[in-house]
C-alpha cells in the first residue's frame, strides 16, 4: 500500500467520523481546524486500526504516539511508516 492510498483512507475514515466532504480534508489539516476533539480522535484511531489490520495483520495505533498526532499528514506519516508504505 503507498501513501496516497494510505492519505485516502484516513480522509475517508475522517470525513466519515466528522460527518465532512473528504475531498475538503488534506494533508495540511490539522485536527484542531477540523473540530476533531478527542472522542473523534478515538473513534479515528479504532476506524484506522481495522481499515489497516486487513493490510498488515494486529496493526495498531499506540496510545502514547497519538499525542503527537496534530494533522492529517501526521497520521498518514505514522500510518505509513508502520506499513512500510512508500
């Protein structure tokens, strides 16, 4: 799986959560912009943990790593490096 794939599924999983248009969604979005308060960030992290548990097998997002998530590039570039997305 590449990035872009990888960029598609989090604006997906996002504007489903966030009841928002993923084209509107981008890598420069941060969650703050898009009103995503924790509860959302919650519902992301287990939304992205099954998405991405069919390509790799137990994939998870680590409680303490999410802290550092600020954007929507942020999650694509952690999502992407556990993957070993390119």
């Amino acid at each position: 799986m590449d990035r872009n794939a990888v960029l598609t599924i989090v604006c997906e999983q996002l504007g489903q959560i966030l009841e928002l248009d993923p084209s509107t969604i981008n890598e420069s979005s941060t969650f703050a912009e898009l009103d995503a308060d924790s509860l959302a960030l919650i519902e992301l992290v287990e939304a992205l943990e099954e998405a991405f548990s069919e390509v790799s097998e137990g994939f998870r997002i680590d409680d303490e790593d999410l802290e550092g998530l600020k954007s929507v590039g942020d999650a694509v570039n952690y999502v992407s490096s556990k993957l070993g997305a390119v």
